[in-house]
C-alpha cells in the first residue's frame, strides 16, 4: 500500500477536484442573470470540499482533519440541495443532475468512509497527540 504523502495522493481529493471541474463545465450554460447567486453559490460549495479535505490532511493531527471532512460533508450536502434546485428550476437537466448526485453520493459515501476509520484509531491507546 502506497503511503500518502499529500492531500494531492487522496483519491477523495482528486474525485472532489473532478466533481469541481464538472460543476464549472455545467454552470457555463446558466443564464447570465444567476452568475452572482446561484451559480457562484454552486462553484463555491464544489470549491469547498477538496479545499476542506486538502486543508483537514495537511494539519496533521486526525482530530482536526475529521473536522475538515465534516465541513466537507456540509459543502457536499450544500452542492447537493443548490443541484437540485437548479434542476427543479430548469437550469440542469435531468441527466446532468443524474451525474453530479452520483458523484456527490460516491464522495460522501468515501468521506464517510474516512470519517470511520480515522474515528476508530482516535480512540486507540496507542495512539497519542501532541
């Protein structure tokens, strides 16, 4: 098993990087009225959790990186309403909002995932801060 040396080396990171990019890509075609409202609340909620989870792993200490991965989990849910309201006012279509829920499940079930496993050595007396 490869070690990780950076947030860069977290699959998490990279997936969140790619949802950001597809989020961009989507929100081109919104009308040129929601470029300060929805559309940059969207683009700011995807920005969000590869900056969280970036941030949460370089600290270094899993206490904190775990709080990292809880904001990032909010932006996910934040992402995941601002979608479907673009969907449900005609700004995404179906298809399209198929894809990045997808993808925003995909990352949260990882971030879960992480949340478990670093939650469970926490806990382990071998295991100390300084």
């Amino acid at each position: 098993m490869e070690k990780i040396k950076s947030y860069k080396d977290l699959e998490i990171w990279k997936k969140s990087i790619d949802l950001v990019k597809t989020i961009y890509k989507l929100t081109e075609n919104f009308p040129e009225k929601e470029t300060y409202s929805l559309t940059s609340q969207l683009r700011r909620s995807a920005v969000s959790v590869p900056s969280n989870i970036a941030e949460g792993q370089a600290r270094k200490h899993t206490k904190e990186f775990l709080q990292f991965l809880y904001h990032a989990l909010g932006s996910l849910a934040e992402l995941n309403t601002q979608t479907i309201i673009a969907k449900d006012i005609g700004y995404l279509s179906e298809e399209n909002f198929e894809i990045v829920e997808a993808r925003i499940t995909e990352i949260q079930k990882m971030v879960y995932a992480i949340i478990s496993k670093l939650s469970t050595t926490i806990h382990s007396p071998l295991i100390t801060y300084h």
